[in-house]
C-alpha cells in the first residue's frame, strides 16, 4: 500500500488502467458519434435486461456471453455506417423476424441500426430475451 502512494502518478494511473482496463468497453467508448450512442444504449439495454450477461472483448468487438457461451456482438461498421448486433444461435430466433439481416448465413442473424432512432427497445428486448431462452 505504500508503494502505491508513492509511485509516480503517470506509472501509478498506467498500472491501474492495466489493471482495471476492459477492452470491450473501450472500444465502445472510442467510437465517433452516432456510433457511440448507438452502441452505448444497446449496451444499457442488454445489461438491464440480461444482467447476467458478461461482456468480453473477442475477436477485436464486444461481446456479451450467458453462461460461459457467446449469445451476441455489438459492433460499429463505420465503412458501411451502421452498428450491428449479431446474435450467435440468430436462426432459432422466430419473432420480429422482418428485422432479421442473414445476408447468407446459416446460424447468425443480425439486426443493424443507422441511428439512434432506428432502435426499437421493445424489439431488442423481445428478441434478446428470445435468445437467452435458447441457452
């Protein structure tokens, strides 16, 4: 404890932030706007109706797991201005399924927003909830 206090402050924050840093939420925090606020209030949105739900960072993207198992990503295409939220067992997912994006692909689905006004809470909810039912 008393070399904490007399560390340096530089090299005293730098060890905390190695410590206490968690990758997943700074990428969602380095993120321009509208991205950030889209990313953030999914985020807020998971956590509250998930709590269980625990975010990690894999893959270079957030990721939230239920039960030790990937249930889905949050994630900014700046190239292609939208954010993306890919559920991991999306196919098993049956409602809001006019929301679904597959683009092809056999298990995941997605569902993208271009802004903040695009997100329709009582639609995540439902299909968030659906898909820890699956787990």
């Amino acid at each position: 404890m008393i070399l904490y206090f007399r560390m340096h402050t530089k090299v005293r924050d730098f060890i905390l932030n190695l410590l206490f840093m968690n990758p997943a939420e700074d990428y969602i925090l380095n993120q321009p706007e509208p991205y950030r606020s889209m990313l953030m209030h999914l985020q807020l949105l998971i956590e509250n109706t998930i709590p269980e739900a625990e975010l990690k960072y894999k893959y270079k993207i957030p990721f939230y797991y239920i039960y030790g198992k990937p249930l889905c990503f949050i994630a900014a295409s700046l190239k292609k201005q939208y954010v993306d939220v890919g559920f991991w067992k999306g196919n098993q997912i049956q409602i809001h399924k006019y929301c679904h994006v597959t683009e092809n692909r056999k298990m995941m689905i997605s569902l993208r927003y271009k802004t903040l006004e695009e997100i329709d809470d009582n639609i995540f909810i439902d299909i968030i909830k659906e898909a820890v039912s699956l787990y």
